[in-house]
C-alpha cells in the first residue's frame, strides 16, 4: 500500500492535483481512496458530489471520504480524558491541574490522521491520496505524534514522581498505553518513505515558492520524503499574440519563468518540478480531472514521484581526527538556523520549526567543531574526544 499526502499554501490548488492524482491512479486499475482532512471539505466540490465521513464510490477503483475531525473527537477522545481527569483527581492533583493535564493541544488533528490510518489498513486499497490542510496545519499534523508521545512522558511522569497507584488510574493507564503505542505506529508510518511521501503543491510566485521551501525543510526535520513538487496555475504562453491580454499573459508568464528559474537554481528544477497550466474553466468532475492528471503525469505511473526526492535526513563521513555530519536540509541563503548540542542530541531550529536529532552512537562522544550550509543543507563538523558527553 501507498499513501500520497498533498500539501500546499493555502489556495493553491492541492486539493483538484489531489483528486486527478486520485483518479488517474483508479484509471490504471488501482483500487484508490482519496481521503480529505481538509476543514475546508472542498474535495467534494472537485468531484461535484456530496461527500461523507464514510467512503463513497466515484467511479470504479475510486473512493473518496471526507474525515469529520469534529466528530471523533466527540466520540474518541472525550471519554479517555473524562477517564485521566477523573484518575489524576482522586490521585490526590487538583481539579485545575487536572483539567489542564488532559487538555490536549491539536487532539483533532491527530484523530484525523489515525481516521486516515484506520482507512488505509482497513480497506481493500492499493493506494491512499490525502488531501491535507494548509502547509502550517499539514506541518503541524505531522508533527503530532512525536510531540504527543512527549506529553504522555510527561504525564506518566507526573505519575510516576507521586507514586501514583489507584485503582482508578490502573483503570485508564493501559488506554494511555495503547494510546502512546498507535501514536508511535503512525509515526512510523509517516516516515517509512517505502510507504508515505508528500507531494507539495505551489504557484509560481515568490511568496508561495518562500513557504514551500521553509516546508520542505520542516518535513526533511521530520524525516518525511518529498518526492515531488507540483507548479500550479503556469499561464499559457501566448506565443504571437498581439494586443493588451497578450502583453498582460506573456509578462506574468515571464514572471513565473524567472521564478521556475530561481527554484531549479536552488537545486529544485525539471526533475522535481512539474508544471500545470491554469485552466479558463474550473475544474470540475472526473473528465476535467483526468485531463489535469494527463498534462501532470504525460503517461507516467503516478505512484512513482518525479526525482530522487529528499535524501536521506543524515549521512556521516569519516576525515581525520573526527567525522561530518550531512544534514540534508533544503536551506535558502538567508534562512534562521540555530544548531545546538543537548546530551545525545542535536537541536536543530529553522524557521521556528525545532527538533531533536538523536545522534548515531558513533559521535556521541565527539564534540562539534563548526557547522556550515551549502546546497546540500547543513555539513557539521565534530571532533573525536575519546571521552562521553
């Protein structure tokens, strides 16, 4: 099975790219799901159907489903944290700690992504396309197992500090239990390249190209493969045209190429890059979105990406005296980077976006040198110290 994740800037156009992605994969015969965890529940609208929290077919080999992010937290989550607030109360925590001990930041998000879960493993389908919110929300999405699994350290470790023993909290910790062991699977999920990739979806503009690149380093943070970035909206070349329109398409047209350019500079060019051409009529229905996916793809299979995608997140090199650490992380000239040592740990902040690396156990001992950025992203240098840190 494969899932296909579709991110972009808000108003890009992921969600049309996600479903003709979605129904050229049914077109080769692959049973396909197109699931959108968008609040926005546009995905319906591009098929011109109502959708549902339930699978709904489109055509032969193509489903599609709408996740009620709302609705499961109602359902799954309100009865756990009744459960932990009831627990750490009669465990002697005030009712205040308590409440704000189960109140979990982003639980909505996180139910969506286990719904997308429970759909892949669940069904007969060869392939999951997801249709995810806007670049800051998808980051944060992704980003919640991990931060999740860290706040249940801290409240078993609350736990554990006061000796905690109840009946009543022997009742919900193994739900925690459970709980902690499907986030850590959906993390390992998302980061199995064999099974997850993102497709990022931008318009030539430099705005958007700005915040596609500030994800695709969030994501190589998060170990999550990029296997392909799709330019939307390309205006047609107005080849020779005269009059104002004519003038009006090959000026913003330049504008796009100049700003292609500048992405296949930065290493991101025709084998990573595709182009979709704006459409004068709104895409809408299976016939609208088979043409997109023919111009996108030109015959290709869709599942397989378009380049090499993101490298591996971290490659070590033996030199004299020490070792290189390369961080594969697609950085702009002028992009905030902030790099630290904690413990076992390499702290890497950019952009705001901030993670914890554990080193290789091979340089642990060592002691960081310098660091420097080039194309490849980030190549720190540590020296051999004999000793433990």
């Amino acid at each position: 099975m494969r899932i296909l994740l579709f991110t972009g800037k808000g108003g890009v156009g992921k969600t049309t790219l996600a479903a003709a992605t979605a129904a050229a994969l049914a077109g080769r015969g692959r049973k396909t799901l197109v699931v959108s965890t968008d609040p926005a529940h546009s995905l319906g609208d591009a098929f011109g159907l109502l959708l549902t929290a339930e699978p709904s077919e489109v055509d032969i080999c193509l489903h599609a489903v709408q996740v009620d992010s709302r609705s499961l937290v109602d359902d799954v989550w309100q009865d756990l944290r009744s459960q932990l607030r009831s627990a750490l109360s009669g465990a002697g925590i005030e009712s205040l700690d308590a409440e704000e001990l189960t109140v979990l930041p982003g639980v909505d998000e996180v139910l969506a992504l286990t719904e997308v879960q429970r759909l892949a493993e669940s069904g007969p389908w060869d392939t999951v396309v997801v249709d995810c919110g806007p670049t800051a929300e998808t980051l944060r999405l992704l980003a919640l197992p991990e931060a999740i699994s860290g706040y249940l350290t801290k409240l078993f470790g609350k736990q554990a500090k006061l000796g905690l023993g109840s009946r009543r909290w022997n009742n919900v910790g193994e739900s925690v239990r459970r709980l902690g062991t499907h986030l850590e699977s959906l993390r390992t999920l998302l980061t199995d390249p064999s099974i997850t990739t993102v497709r990022l979806v931008l318009t030539p503009e430099r705005v958007v190209v700005a915040e596609a690149r500030r994800t695709l380093s969030a994501l190589a943070l998060r170990g999550i493969r990029v296997d392909g970035l799709i330019a939307n909206r390309l205006m047609p070349a107005p080849g020779f045209w005269r009059g104002s329109a004519a003038s009006w398409l090959r000026t913003r047209r330049n504008q796009q190429n100049e700003v292609l350019t500048e992405l296949a500079a930065a290493g991101l060019g025709a084998d990573v890059v595709r182009p979709v051409e704006h459409r004068a009529v709104e895409p809408v229905g299976l016939p609208a979105l088979l043409e997109i996916a023919g111009e996108l793809y030109n015959g290709t299979d869709p599942l397989t990406g378009y380049g090499k995608g993101v490298t591996p997140l971290l490659q070590v090199s033996e030199v004299d005296g020490g070792y290189r650490l390369r961080i594969a992380l697609p950085l702009g000239r002028d992009t905030p980077l902030d790099l630290a040592r904690v413990d076992d740990d390499l702290a890497i902040t950019v952009d705001g976006f901030r993670r914890l690396i554990a080193l290789p156990a091979l340089l642990r001992p060592c002691e960081i040198l310098h660091a420097e950025s080039d194309a490849e992203g980030l190549l720190v240098s540590l020296a051999r110290t004999g000793g433990k840190r």
